[in-house]
C-alpha cells in the first residue's frame, strides 16, 4: 500500500486516495461518491483495539518502546484519506522500518501498519 500511495501522489492533481477490495461496491454511483469524498474533511480508516489472537495476538515485543501493546491496532486494509494523510504514510521511516523487521509471519502489515 505505502507503495501504491507514493505513485498516486506523483499526480499532484490527486487530492484522495481510495483502495477498495475487487468486491467492493458503492451503494451509491460514482459522481455522488466522489462528491462526498472530496467535500470530506475526513480519511476513513478502519482501526480498533482487537484483544483476540487476529489482534493483539500478531503484536511482536520486539516493537518495544516505539510500539506498545496498548497502541496496536487492527483494521481492514481497506481504506480512502486525504492527501496529508497519505503523505504522512509515505514519509513514514521510523515506524515502517519496525513493521518491516518485526512484523513478520503471521502479524499482516496491512492490517496493522496504517491503523
């Protein structure tokens, strides 16, 4: 995903960012979507406190101190932000390198890393 993002914001014209699995579909059709989404003051990501072992269960102590068990979180890998937030993602080394060492077999950084 951080990679998806970084091409997406080459195109400066690009304001959100959106991904959505092969079954997802709008209730609503595009124009009405894309109105919402753009007038939206708001990203929309997916995060919760999951205390089963598809939660806090996939945390690795070897995160410690930068992340600590009470701040892992889980959601979709789905998701749509604004482009700050997508900015902030991407410029991301201090975190993502942790994920990146640690997170590791069974952790899922797509469910983990944005949340």
């Amino acid at each position: 995903e951080k990679r998806l993002l970084a091409n997406a914001l080459l195109d400066f014209s690009n304001e959100r960012f959106v991904l959505l699995s092969e079954s997802c579909i709008p209730v609503f059709n595009f124009p009405t979507v894309y109105e919402y989404l753009i007038n939206s003051g708001h990203s929309f990501v997916e995060s919760y406190d999951d205390p089963s072992s598809r939660g806090r269960g996939r945390y690795s102590r070897h995160m410690a101190p930068d992340v600590m068990l009470y701040q892992w979180r889980k959601g979709s890998e789905w998701f749509e932000m604004n482009r700050q937030l997508a900015v902030n993602i991407v410029a991301d080394l201090k975190y993502y390198s942790i994920f990146r060492k640690y997170c590791k077999p069974s952790c899922y950084p797509d469910e983990h890393y944005i949340p």
